[in-house]
C-alpha cells in the first residue's frame, strides 16, 4: 500500500522530500478532480494526502465518494479540519491524530 499526495507544488514537495514517490500536482492545466481521480486509478495507493484547500474544491459528488472510500483513505490536512473526516481517520487508525 503506497501514500499518494495531491495538491500543489509547494504542498507535494515537501512529500517527495521525504520519500513519497507518488504525487499529483494541481495546477492550471490540471484540476484537482483530475489529479484526484488519477490517484484513485492507481490500484498500489491505499492513503491520499490532499490539502483542506483543495478539499474543498472538489465536486461535491466526488467528495461524498471519498468521504465514504475504504481504499484509498483520504486525508485532508491544512489549516483547517472538517470533524467528520477527523471521526473516519480517528476509526480507521484507531487513534486521534490531533491530540
């Protein structure tokens, strides 16, 4: 099981400096539905990284199917939380990550 991030440039770098080898970037060619939706066609990533940020950008249907995914995980992360996606990652890992 490998660890995708989404996001922008500056939000992934810090991932590959550390050794995620899978990232895709949004930009002005590419939307964040697309990066998305690319990282779920990857059958070896079970955990995706996606900025609050871009969270909140998504289509709300593709959202509401991430929201209720198994495999691939999502978790978004930034300034903000949104309490229902801290309640799944809190079940699937079996522990709060924000305490």
């Amino acid at each position: 099981m490998e660890i995708a991030v989404v996001g922008d440039d500056l939000f992934t770098i810090g991932f590959r400096l550390v050794g995620i080898e899978k990232w895709f970037n949004v930009s002005e060619e590419v939307s964040v539905d697309e990066a998305v939706k690319s990282a779920m066609g990857d059958k070896e990533i079970g955990v995706i990284v996606i900025h609050d940020k871009n969270w909140k950008e998504l289509e709300p249907s593709l959202r509401k199917k991430l929201s209720n995914s198994v495999k691939p995980t999502v978790i978004a992360i930034g300034s903000e939380v949104d309490q229902g996606l801290r309640d799944r990652i809190k079940t699937a890992v079996g522990v709060d990550l924000w305490k």
